[in-house]
C-alpha cells in the first residue's frame, strides 16, 4: 500500500484545523507559538510558522517575518522575543521589564519603539523567507519583499558569523539555553553547572500557570537562566564586554545558518546579486562545522563547551540536525542516518517521532521538554533532511508519524516519542505550521 495514501477527507480536516489554530494565534502582525504559555512573538517560532502560513496566506507570511525583522537591532542580532505591549506583564516571564532592551540594550542598538529580549535564537529566517517567497513569487515582488529582506538577513548573519564566534574557529556560539531553542537539553547541564543559579525568590516564573510542572525546566534550571540573562543585560548585551559564563558551539544553530546562507545565495541570485560570497561561506561554514563538532565514534555531531575547551559527552537531537545540508559529505550524512535509526534515537523502530535527547542517555525523560519528548520543528527539519539525502520511504514514514501525531495530539507543543500523548501546551503554532507544510 502506499504509504502516503489517506482517505481524502482527513487531510482535508486536518488542514482546516491546523489554519484555525494559526488564525487564532494571528495577533494582526505575526503569530504567538500560544496564547497562554507564550503570548508574544518569538524568533524562530515566526521562521517555521511562516513556513506553513504561506500555504494559506502569502501576505501573512511574509508579515510574520517583516514584523520580526522590524525588531533587529543595530548590530544585527534578531531578539529571540519581541514583547507585544498590550499584554500584561505578568503573562511571560522574563517580561520586557526584565529585559529592559530599550535602555539596557542601547549600545548594541537595541530598537527604542519595541521591547524585546536580548538574546537570539536559530537563525532559520533566510530559508523561510526564501521559501516564502518561492510559495508566490509575484506577490513577493509586487511587495518587494526580498530586497527589504535581504539586507537585515545579512546583518543577521553577519552578527552571528563575526560577534557570536567567541570560540575563534568561524563557529557561531550560544551564550544561553534559550539560545538554541532546547532550553533544558542535558547537553546543557555539564556546562550550566558554573553558573550560580539566581536566588529562587528573586523572581516569579509564569509558565507554571500553564503547564505541567513535570513537562518543564525545573527552578534550578530558571535560576540560572535568570543570572546568565541578568550578567549579559548588565553588560549592556555586548558581547565583547560580558564575563561569559556559559559559551557553547552548537551543530544544530550552525547547521540551520549554513541552511540559511545557502537561502541567501538563493535570494541573492532572485534579486540579481551576486550570490559568490554566499556559497562560498555556506560550504566554509560546513567544513568547519564538520572540523569542529564530527564525533565520527557516535555517528552524531555534539556541542562544543568553548570555556572548558571540551565536547559535552551527551547526545541531543541538535547533533542530527547538519543532515538538512545538501553540502554535508556523503559518509557524515550517512553516518548521521544510521545514528537516527539505532538504538539512540530509534527512528523506524521504537518511536514515533525522533525524540530530543537519546533514549539511553541517563538524563532521558519522555516527558520533560528538551531532555526526550519529541518537538515538530526538529522532526520536521530531519525529514527534510531524509529527502535531501535520498532516503524517500523513511521521509515517507516520518511524515506520516508527524502528520498523525499533530492530529491526535491537538497540535501539541511536544508529545512522548513513544506514544505520541500529547506534552506542553496545545494549539501549538509551528506544530500547526509546520502541519500545513507537510500536508501542501
Ligand atoms: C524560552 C516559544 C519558545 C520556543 C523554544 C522553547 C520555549 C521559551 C520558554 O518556547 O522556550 O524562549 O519560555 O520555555 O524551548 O524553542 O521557541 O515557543
């Protein structure tokens, strides 16, 4: 049978579903990841909801990414939040008066009009603009949109190529959990453990309002998020100026920007430009990466801790994520796929969804966010990867896996890898997107 067969109205409920959850989480100018959880905008969520908004509205899509972009501030980092003022402070923490970017952030040129964080997240913006774009390119032109895009993806990568390279070998770096997207990745842990944590009363955490203690980051964990955001803001966000407590090289926030330099050779080239520069660091840019972070023994890449000068021994799911590059050598990608469907991560076996962190890593948890359950966007971008490298049925496989699981799960935020019950919020946003997209 064809693996891809459904009966027709399914599909077509789903699709109907996933565009109501996204009209709902619509705020006017770009669209929350949840109305309770996370009722702000936030970065890379609005990258991979645009990537599944364009197949229900392409204006909308590219306002998602306009609205972000309108955040950058002067040295070219895009904030990992951008605050909507008409909701109360109390909604999310850490709120925009924690963050205070608009005075605190003034030397790195941080945008007076808006509140935003002070950090960043994956840079997956070039790709989805460019898949965006690609969705109507008529449209696209007639607004203008790439080449009022182009230049602020630029800048964006410019900042993360030549500011975030505290590590001096041509890698970006994180310098907080939220960074990478995977919160309380046990990848985390061995380097966290310099940071003292922020006294527990001296803040008030707002997700425990709207989760499930269990499926969280635990208080020790917000306590020291709080004092690395605190140390950087103190600083003013300058990179160059902070004591940095925690630097970490990660494949997956590497990979997702040489995906996205690749996009910005593809724009560049739709605009007329000359797209040279671009290629040309994409594949500087993987050799390094492959260079620096290849573990060829676990068949993975793994984050680089830059203060201790170590790899961090554990294996997190951001370690599969260079198979989404098309530049990836043939025996790394390879490897990776091997790994995606042994015993550590059990693709096409013993789970549905490829979880975050290994199976038989001792810190696994199927419930407890980033340390096991299994998150749309990651799945999603390693079945993209499947198909760059040729391997269609298990693509096939996962896809269908996804597609069931965001049904009976109600779009949730991460679901067991195992079972696929449901994890986090619900009405997930890219999990909606990212439906549409797989669907189209
Ligand atoms: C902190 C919004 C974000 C995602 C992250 C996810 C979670 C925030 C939080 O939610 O992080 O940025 O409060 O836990 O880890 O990947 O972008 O959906």
């Amino acid at each position: 049978p064809d693996p891809d067969a459904d009966t027709p109205t399914a599909p077509d409920a789903l699709r109907r579903a996933a565009g109501r959850v996204l009209l709902r989480n619509w705020t006017g100018a770009s669209t929350v990841p949840s109305r309770g959880l996370y009722p702000h905008q936030w970065s890379w969520d609005s990258a991979f909801i645009a990537i599944g908004l364009r197949h229900l509205s392409v204006v909308r899509a590219q306002r998602e990414l306009e609205s972000l972009l309108a955040a950058q501030w002067g040295d070219g980092r895009l904030p990992h939040i951008v605050f909507n003022r008409a909701v109360p402070l109390d909604a999310y923490f850490p709120s925009p008066d924690f963050w205070r970017s608009s005075r605190a952030g003034r030397a790195a040129g941080a945008p007076a009009r808006v509140e935003t964080s002070g950090i960043v997240q994956p840079p997956v913006h070039a790709l989805a603009a460019w898949l965006v774009h690609r969705a109507d390119p008529e449209v696209s032109r007639r607004r203008g949109f790439l080449r009022r895009l182009y230049p602020r993806l630029v800048n964006w990568h410019r900042y993360l190529t030549r500011r975030r390279d505290l590590g001096g070998h041509g890698l970006a770096s994180v310098l907080h959990p939220w960074e990478p997207g995977m919160d309380n990745s046990p990848c985390w842990d061995g380097p966290l453990r310099r940071v003292e944590p922020a006294a527990a009363g001296s803040f008030q955490r707002a997700d425990l309002d709207h989760g499930a203690a269990a499926d969280r980051p635990t208080d020790l964990d917000y306590g020291r998020y709080v004092r690395l955001a605190t140390d950087y803001r103190d600083h003013g966000y300058l990179d160059a100026d902070t004591p940095h407590a925690f630097v970490v090289e990660d494949p997956g926030v590497n990979a997702l920007l040489i995906a996205s330099e690749h996009a910005l050779a593809e724009i560049a080239t739709a605009l007329g430009q000359d797209p040279t520069d671009h290629r040309t660091r994409a594949e500087t840019l993987t050799a390094t990466l492959v260079r620096r972070l290849w573990d060829p023994a676990a068949g993975m890449f793994r984050c680089h801790d830059v203060i201790a000068g170590r790899s961090v021994p554990e294996r997190g799911v951001s370690g599969l994520l260079p198979l989404v590059l098309p530049g990836l050598p043939s025996d790394v990608a390879t490897a990776l796929m091997r790994t995606m469907t042994g015993e550590h991560f059990g693709l096409g076996a013993a789970v549905r969804l490829v979880p975050s962190y290994a199976l038989t890593g001792n810190a696994f948890d199927p419930s407890r966010y980033w340390r096991g359950p299994a998150w749309f966007n990651v799945n999603w971008l390693l079945e993209r990867g499947l198909r760059t490298h040729g391997r269609h049925p298990l693509a096939a496989e996962l896809r269908r896996a996804a597609l069931e699981t965001a049904a009976s799960s109600r779009f949730a935020e991460y679901v067991d890898p195992y079972t696929g019950e449901a994890r986090g919020t619900r009405d997930f946003g890219w999990t909606a997107a990212l439906t549409l997209d797989l669907l189209a």
